[in-house]
C-alpha cells in the first residue's frame, strides 16, 4: 500500500479499513487495490502521466452494490470516481479527476430491456454499443443504433457526456428517456414517469410530473446513473445520400451556409460532421510515410496526400433516411444544393430494405478503425480534443477555422479538425493527436491547449466537453454574472452531496470541503 495514491485526509491505515469495507460488502473478487490494478485504470492518452491516478478500484454488479459502496464512501469520506466502461479516450477514460479517489467501475452491470413496440431500451453503464448491435441482431429487432466514431464504449456513458454519432438519432443526450440513479446518500431515484410506481411509460414521456431531472445528471457529479432509457431509431425503409469532397480551405463557408438551412429544415434530419482531409487519411497511412520532418506539414506534403486517396481539404456525408419516395424528392434538392457550389466530386449511395446493409456509422453500425488516427505520428499515440461550440454561420466558422489552424502551424502540430451539426450550433472539434514516446511534442500540447480556449473565449464560445485537465479551465469560461453558474452548481452538490464523495472536480465542480484546494493535481486554471 505504500505506493498508493491517497485523497486529501487519508493515510494508509484509513484506506486500509475503506478497503476491507468494501471487500466486506461487495466480495473480495470485486474490490481491485493492487498496483497494477490501478495502473490498468489510469489514462492511456494523459499529457502528464503523473496525473490523476487512482487509490484502486471496485466492481458492482447490482443497484443495490452500488448503494452499498456509496454509504461506505460516505462513512470514510472516500472520493468515489464512477465510470460505465472507462473508454472515453481523449477525455481522461477511466482515470479519476482527483488522485487517490476510487474508481466505481460499473461495466460489469449490463443488463437490457427491450420495448419493440415501442423502439425503447433501458441499459445498465456496462452495456456497449457492440453489446447493444448484437443484441438487436440476436432478436431480429427492426431498430438501428447511433453509434460514435469510437464505438468501443458504453451506450449510457456516451450520452451522458453528451457524445453524438451519425443518424437522425446522433444527438445521443436528446433520446434519454428516465433514469435510475443512485444519490450521493445512497438513496435511489426514478425521474420521469419512473417516479410513478408501475409505470409502462418511463420510456415514452420524459418530464414527468414537476421539474424534469433527466439532464441533471448528464455531465455532473449529483448522482451514479444506473439505468437509463433511450429511443432507438426505426429502420428506414431506404437511406440515400453521398459524399462530397471539396478542394480548398475556404469552401468550408459555402458547404456550412448550404448545408445548415437544410438541416434547420430537417430536409436533413442526421447530423452531418464535415471533417479535413486529415480526418479520412490519419486511418489510411501513417506521417512517415510522406515525411521525416518536423513541424506542421506544408500545403506540398498535404497536396501529396490528398492526390494518392483523391480526397478533398473537407469531406462530408450526407445522408437521408425513411420512405423511399420522400428520400428521392429530398435527394434532388440535396443533389442541386451541393452542385450549386462547385464540389470536388460526389458519391451517391442508396439502399432500400432487403439488399445488403453497408456496416458503416450512417447504418448505426459500431466501429473502432477511426481510433488508427493515434497512429499518425507513432509511439505511444494519444489524443486530446478541443471542441467549442459555434453558430451555424459559415463566415464564423471559416474564422474559427482560421485561427484555430494557424495555432496548429505555430505549436507545430498537424490540423486534424471538423465540423459537426446540430440543429442550430455545430461543435468544432480539433484533435491534438500526439506521440507520448516525442518529449518536445507532449510539451506543447498543454499550452497550446489553453492557447485555443483562450482564442476561443474571446469569441464567445466555450466547450461542450474536456479532458479531466481542463474541466476547472472550462467552468471558469463560463463566467457570466461572475461565475453564477459555478455558484448554482456548487449550491446543489453541497445540497446533494454534503460529504463531497462523489466525482470530485466533475465538469468543475468541487464539493465545499475541496473548493478551491488545488486537489485535482496542479492542472487547475
């Protein structure tokens, strides 16, 4: 034990008894202190590896473990960390914000209920989106999943950091439907119409009666979501759509202004993510392959690159889902759209019910291969994302654009960027990919980091979501009326969660008895 990372007020005879609780109460196969126990929890893709380790582990594998947990985490003062699968890679995976705190592993809760009248599912946090797939395959369920370009993870944790995919559904966040979670005093709370004892309609209307709890939860540290519903997507009677490849930095304004009336419309109604020419060829070769020097990448490797896979600076895929007759209407408005200005080229794809199904993202199909992208530089690869949220404006964009890539050229860094639409922002999420195993590369990853937050809130805009480094340095951006939403989120944990057991430092918010006490490991802004 003498090695092992410890919360502020510990020593090792205390988490020696916090321990012996937990085997106590959960069974000694489910309770993981030893050192390579915690080195399997730590951050694979951390900029500072000194950071963020954790005391050990435990593993439930029911509800009421949880609560267990929870009430000897209150008895000893214990910071828990909870993680449903821990492969949220770029944002800290299964590491604790806090040093010393435990990890409450939850992928061993997989249990699914399936509505098929009604397309609703209720998944545990170890349910992934594989698991999810073959079990729709395994009962010939007509529905499809939206699934992240990383698909390894778990259904209910991606949509409680607010992740996206590819479908009409890819707004992951807006098809929860009622939650169990357990409070940080162990208490157990059905929202929506959960809260009615009985009910056949937790999946079906999300508010309930009174305040609606559901997003509370999404992004914070009030409570351990346990159960939650979702709405899966209908399978389509046909998909048709393409993608298009444009040439120059710049078209990005016209493929933004083009493309975003249609989605206010719902003409269509996924959510598109143009990406540049990176995005596509980091899967596709590696940066040895073209060349030996460092910096950035001048536009006479880029063009290289770019000739050999015959892709454009941008790419998008377009796609539109439902009747066969009302997607061919919608595709010839898609069609003309996109020809108005001035493509590389377009690739149309079509499918209708009963011919063989593409397995791709646009299908609800999971999928790993995006993640080759960590290989662009070799070694240890890693990535961190930097991902604001910005107006569906293409002159804002291009700006946004602008700035962001002559950052990249100053740090020395390849631009690997896109673009990603909801119905009325788009996130623009930059990927800092890096090699771990290149000392004078991982030490600018920091501060350029903060560079592009600082850029970025001159502007008005702010992420959506961050690596456990920078969740203190993003609460503080959002500071209206002198940081009230700060104030009001720190009112309702200490009202939740008085002990301040639970995530301490989630989203930037630090229970009374750590508030400004530099306890996340000297990354606080």
């Amino acid at each position: 034990m003498a090695d092992t990372p410890l919360p502020p007020g510990f020593d090792e005879y205390k988490m020696a008894r916090a321990r012996r609780a937990f085997e106590s109460a959960l069974g000694h196969r489910k309770v993981f202190f030893e050192e390579l126990d915690r080195t399997g929890y730590q951050d694979k893709f951390a900029v500072d590896d000194a950071l963020h380790h954790p005391a050990g582990a435990i593993a439930p594998e029911s509800v009421e473990e949880v609560q267990a947990a929870v009430r000897i985490a209150n008895q000893y003062l214990l910071p828990l960390w909870p993680i449903s699968r821990g492969k949220n890679l770029g944002y800290g995976a299964s590491a604790p914000l806090l040093a010393g705190s435990v990890v409450l592993d939850m992928s061993r809760m997989k249990k699914i209920e399936f509505d098929e009248h009604l397309g609703t599912v209720v998944v545990e946090p170890g349910v992934g989106f594989y698991d999810l797939y073959d079990y729709l395959q395994a009962n010939d369920l007509p529905f499809w999943l939206s699934t992240p370009g990383n698909s390894w993870g778990s259904v209910m944790g991606n949509a409680l950091d607010r992740g996206v995919g590819y479908t009409p559904y890819g707004e992951h966040t807006k098809q929860i439907c009622g939650m169990e979670v357990v409070l940080p005093d162990g208490d157990l709370v059905r929202t929506g119409m959960g809260a009615f004892a009985g009910s056949d309609t937790w999946q079906a209307y999300p508010y309930g009666y009174g305040p609606a709890w559901d997003q509370m939860f999404v992004q914070s540290n009030f409570g351990i979501v346990t159960k939650m519903g979702l709405w899966l997507m209908p399978e389509p009677e046909s998909l048709m759509g393409m993608d298009v490849e444009f040439d120059r930095p710049e078209d990005l304004k016209a493929m933004i202004d083009t493309i975003a009336p249609l989605r206010r419309e719902r003409v269509l109604t996924q959510s598109p993510s143009i990406g540049n020419w990176l995005r596509a060829a980091a899967v596709l070769t590696t940066r040895d392959e073209w060349t030996d020097k460092p910096g950035a990448l001048g536009e006479d490797v880029i063009d290289k690159i770019r000739k050999t896979f015959n892709i454009g600076w941008w790419g998008v895929s377009l796609r539109l889902y439902g009747r066969e007759e009302v997607n061919k209407a919608a595709y010839k408005i898609l069609e003309k759209a996109m020809n108005d200005i001035d493509p590389m080229l377009i690739k149309p794809t079509s499918w209708v019910k009963g011919e063989p199904l593409e397995h791709t993202g646009w299908t609800g199909t999971p999928m790993t291969f995006p993640m080759q992208n960590v290989n662009w530089y070799g070694g240890r690869g890693g990535h961190i994302g930097f991902s604001p949220i910005i107006p569906q404006d293409g002159t804002k964009a291009l700006e946004q654009f602008r700035r962001t890539y002559a950052r990249y050229q100053e740090y020395g860094m390849d631009y690997q960027g896109s673009f990603a639409f909801g119905e009325r922002h788009m996130i623009n999420v930059n990927a800092m990919i890096f090699d771990k195993d290149d000392p004078e590369m991982m030490k600018k990853v920091d501060p350029f980091f903060r560079t592009l937050v600082q850029d970025a809130k001159e502007q008005g805009y702010g992420e959506y979501r961050t690596h456990l480094d920078y969740m203190d340095l993003v609460a503080d951006s959002y500071d209206f009326n002198g940081g009230a939403l700060a104030r009001l989120n720190g009112k309702v944990k200490d009202a939740l969660d008085p002990n301040g057991i639970l995530a301490p430092g989630k989203s930037g918010i630090w229970p009374e008895r750590l508030r400004g006490s530099n306890a996340g490991g000297g990354r606080r802004s």
